[in-house]
C-alpha cells in the first residue's frame, strides 16, 4: 500500500487507502498504519492537521510502539451538511509526533472527495389567504446544500381548481443563498356557495436528478351567496305570503260582506224613503289597514363585525434546544380585535410545544411532534375577541431541531382577523 508520508528517522506512517469517498453528514473510517522503524521503545501523539481537521476524528490519539512494531489506528472523518462544506476532491491530513523527539513529527496525508448534496427547502410567507378568486403568494425558496439549484417552479393541485403564474418561473439559488418568488394564483369560481370553500395546493421547485422541494398553502374562498342572505330572503318571502294569506282569508272577505250590508241598508231606505234617497249619502266603507312587523331577526354584532377591516399578524420565535421563549404583540388602543383564523408554521418540523395566549389566557396548545405539514390551519366558527392594548403572546418550549445541523426552534404563528373601532 503507497505511503501518504514517511519519516526520516524514527518513525514511518501511512493511509491504507489513497482516495475515499466522503458523504457530508455521514461518518467514513480510514486505516492509519505507524510504525517504529527505530530500536527503542517510543510513544506518539496522533492529531488531526489540515483543513478537514474540524471533521476528523482520531479514536486512538496516542500509542506507545516497541522498537520495529507497527499498529493501526482507527481514523474517522464526518464531513458537515452544510453549505460551506465544498464538494469535490479536499486533502485529509494527519500529524504524528514522536513525545522523545517532537521536531521528528510526520504526516500522512490521503484525498478526501467529497459528495454533493441537497438540501433545497421552500418557505410561503403567506400560507393561509382569503379571496374569492385571485390572490397573490410570495414564498422564500433556499438552498442548504452544497451545490447550485436550479429549480422551475409548479402548481401541484390534483384537483385541478387552481391555477397561477411564478414570478420568476424559474430561478438559481447558490449554497447558502435564497430567492425570493411571486405567484400570481387564480381560483375557479362557482355560481352558488352558501359556505366557505378552502382550497389547498403544493409549490414545487423540480431539477432533473435531484429531490424536489416543496411548500403548502391555502386559499379561502368566502360564500358566494351567504347563509345569512339566504335566512333574509327566505324571511321577506314569508313576510309577504303572510300579507297575501291575510288578503285573502281576512281583509277581502270582510270587505265583502260590508259592502252586501251597506247595499241591503241603501235598498231598504230607498223602499221607506223614496225622496230622501236622492240626497241621501253613500255609506262610507272603512278598510281595515294590516301592518307588516319589521324583521328584526338580524344579529346586530355580526353586522358589525362584517363592518370591521380584515388585519393580519405573524409573531415569530427562534428558540435553542431545552430552552424557553416567548414573543408578543399589542393590540391598537382605540381598537377591538376579532380573531378568526390561526395558522402554526414549524417548517423545519422541529420538536417541542407551542401556546398562543390572550395576554395571560391560553387559546391554544400545539404539540409540534404531532404536525402533519409544515402549516396547520385553525379554523374558527366563532371569533375570539381581543380588548383595546390586549396582548397575543407566542410561546414556544423547544426539545429538538428538526433539522440534523439545526441549533433551535424555528416557530411562526400567523393570525387573522377583523379590527373594529373600541367602544366607548
């Protein structure tokens, strides 16, 4: 086997391989071969040199030989999955010291070829909109691996409700790098809807040869008809079929029988006075009036809260691992909040516990292991309200990263809902 280095006097070491493949987050052992080519009995101290000394690691960092011995030590190398981390051939070195004589030291140096990797994520700004039918999405698309991406982008929905256009179509991210994209999204629309209709559908970014990558999101569409109309209309109907049945079955069968009255009154004083009927006058009919009760079914604090501005906040909270933290936010002064739409976002799948409160008032508990995709949506049948200066408080307990090289918890909870003037 070819030596990597050899020592002038003392001491002869070597790799038993002359090239190894090197996968970025995976562990590779090499066999280190030392040998005590003097008389006398020596110890060495086996240190990692170079610049891959960061990933070595020597199980056996020091051994004591015999004169004319030899041994192996067991050197293994753990290449980061990180950006910074370059693919391609890299020098692994490795410094042996003799204690006895420390200006005798050698090395013993081996190629290293690392491999690229992927590590391509998306991340939607806004996962959660609503809008009868367009509505426009901005995402984040980054790129944690060691090679270039060159990614086109696509709408993924089987249902095939949706469509849109990316701004750019398809971009290049470099390691380390991130772009930011638009898309412009477009939504069947139905003639008839009494309730609301939520649309999911994926965002792609697709290489030839590589995984993609992808991000979730979701429009909400608002009845095209409401209930609330329907129960209107539906009363008006019944208001006026009220009036006609009255008509009918009071008002003009009694206006019938007093007019046969007044004419039997009419004949009978014409018969007994036959002068006086000339100048007589006609009885004068009264009609009796009907009054239609004004609906007054309508709830007065829905027709304010669909009065009110539709606001939308994101607090977002970065957190180490066993570690607390919290963030907050508060509401205007003059101002009542109506929350109606909770979206959690743990893009990196990380592990923990997450709470949103109203001020010290918890509203919600998530479990973050127990997610099924990087956005869980909250949907509210009635609002929550919020008081003028109220606070809403983000807190997350992380126990561990998602991500192999991750160093915390990445946690965001976006929150929607109406903003109505404070009453006095």
């Amino acid at each position: 086997m070819p030596r990597s280095s050899v020592a002038s006097v003392s001491v002869q070491v070597w790799f038993a391989q002359e090239e190894i493949v090197a996968v970025p987050g995976e562990s590779t052992s090499l066999a280190l071969s030392i040998e005590n080519v003097s008389d006398r009995t020596e110890s060495y101290t086996i240190i990692p040199a170079g610049l891959t000394a960061a990933w070595t690691t020597v199980t056996r960092p020091n051994v004591t030989l015999f004169g004319g011995s030899r041994d192996v030590v067991e050197v293994v190398i753990r290449p980061p999955a990180i950006h910074s981390t370059t693919a391609g051939p890299t020098a692994l070195a490795i410094r042996v010291i003799p204690q006895g004589a420390p200006d005798d030291a050698v090395v013993a140096e081996t190629i290293a070829d690392v491999t690229a990797f992927d590590d391509r994520r998306i991340t939607v700004l806004q996962p959660l909109q609503r809008g009868r039918g367009r509505a426009t999405y901005e995402f984040i698309v980054e790129n944690h691996g060691n090679n270039l991406a060159s990614c086109r982008l696509h709408l993924v929905d089987p249902s095939e409700r949706v469509d849109g256009a990316f701004d750019p179509p398809a971009v290049g991210v470099a390691p380390g790098s991130s772009s930011l994209v638009r898309l412009r999204m477009r939504a069947q629309r139905s003639f008839f809807r009494r309730a609301e209709r939520q649309l999911d559908f994926e965002i792609e970014a697709t290489e030839q040869g590589h995984e993609p990558a992808s991000g979730r999101a979701s429009l909400i569409q608002p009845p095209t008809i409401p209930a609330r109309t329907v129960g209107r209309f539906l009363a008006a109907v019944a208001a006026v079929a009220a009036v006609v049945l009255a008509w009918y079955g009071v008002v003009r069968p009694e206006l019938r029988d007093a007019a046969e009255r007044a004419v039997d009154d009419r004949l009978d004083e014409i018969g007994a006075e036959a002068d006086a009927a000339a100048d007589a006058e006609a009885p004068v009919v009264t009609t009796p009036q009907t009054t239609v009760p004004e609906d007054t079914g309508v709830d007065a604090a829905l027709l304010a809260a669909a009065q009110g501005d539709p606001v939308s906040y994101r607090i977002a909270v970065d957190v180490g691992i066993t570690q607390e933290r919290s963030e907050s936010l508060s509401l205007p002064p003059d101002s009542d909040f109506r929350l109606t739409d909770v979206v959690l976002q743990n893009p990196n799948g990380d592990l923990g516990t997450a709470q949103l409160l109203r001020n010290g008032d918890l509203l919600y508990e998530w479990d973050l292991g127990a997610m099924n995709a990087a956005n869980e949506f909250q949907p509210r049948v009635s609002p929550i309200p919020f008081d003028p200066s109220d606070n809403i408080v983000l807190a997350v307990t992380c126990e561990a990263a998602g991500q192999t090289t991750g160093t915390g918890c990445e946690i965001a909870v976006l929150i929607g809902g109406l903003m109505l003037p404070a009453e006095r």
